[in-house]
C-alpha cells in the first residue's frame, strides 16, 4: 500500500500524540490496553530470548 507524504504525516502525528500505539514491531493500535498487552508480550519475548542467551535476531551469544 502506497501512502501520501500527507497520509504519511498523518500516521507520525498520530503516534506523537498517543492516539495511536506502535510497537516495536509494528503493531498499530488506537487501543490503550491492546497497546500495552502488545508491549507485554513483546517484553516476554525478548525476555525468553535473552535466557536463550541470544543477543540478536535469533543469535546466540559467543
């Protein structure tokens, strides 16, 4: 999907001023709490992935 630059300024305003949630991987929400249980669970996995001993994108430590 092609955006606007104008479409494109409207997203950034929108998670500048909290009426949208974004995640680290890209999960847009205008959703407080799904925000957040998205932020808990990415939490989660990077926990599960630092246990691991991974310290990128499926690497493991030296």
């Amino acid at each position: 999907m092609v955006t606007t630059p104008e479409q494109s300024r409207q997203q950034e305003d929108a998670l500048e001023t909290g009426a949208v949630y974004q995640d680290a991987e890209g999960r847009r929400t205008r959703d407080a709490g799904a925000g957040a249980a998205n932020a808990d669970s990415e939490a989660d996995r990077n926990a599960e992935h630092l246990r691991r001993g991974e310290v990128g994108p499926g690497i493991p430590e030296e």
